[in-house]
C-alpha cells in the first residue's frame, strides 16, 4: 500500500462475503443447489485488476506447490544435521566414558 502511494497507483480493495448454513432447511438447500454451481472464469476480463479466475488460481497454486516443496527440503535439511549433530553427541559421550 505504501509502495503505491509512494507512485500515485490506485489502491484496489476487496471484500469477500461468505455464508455459511450449518444445516440448511430442505427449502433452503433445494434453492441453492437449483440453480447449479457458480463457477470462476477461466481468463481475466482485464490486466491488473487482481480478478479471481481459474487462471490465477492456478498460478496461486503453483506458487503454493513451490513454497512447499521448499519447506519440505529445508525439512530434509535440518533432519540431516539434526542426526549428524546425535552422532556426534553420542561419538563425544563414547570418548567422555573412555576417559
């Protein structure tokens, strides 16, 4: 937001309503499945508005994937020096009783 003031861009705001019906009435439930499922565009009408489509949530997902795949690996990482680390504590103790 800063950043954009600092440009003079028009900050874009969003506000998402969700309803959530724990238990819809049988009347209540035959009227929000009449009508079919509502679904996203698949391409943006207009460069740069941030619009919610199929295209960017699939960029959001990929993104997503990344993001895991590196927590994973630096998972990876640590568990390696994690043992290292016991095999050197249990090396020391070894070398400790021997005294």
């Amino acid at each position: 937001m800063e950043q954009a003031r600092a440009q003079r861009e028009p900050v874009t705001s969003y506000i998402y309503e969700e309803l959530v019906f724990n238990e819809p009435t049988e009347a209540m439930f035959d009227i929000l499945t009449s009508n079919g499922s509502v679904s996203l565009p698949t391409k943006a009408t207009s460069k740069g508005r941030g619009e919610f489509v199929i295209e960017t949530e699939a960029l959001e997902l990929d993104r997503l994937g990344e993001g895991l795949r590196i927590v994973q690996e630096q998972v990876r990482s640590v568990r390696e020096k994690l043992a290292q680390r016991e095999k050197d504590v249990a090396e020391m103790r070894k070398a400790l009783e021997k005294m």
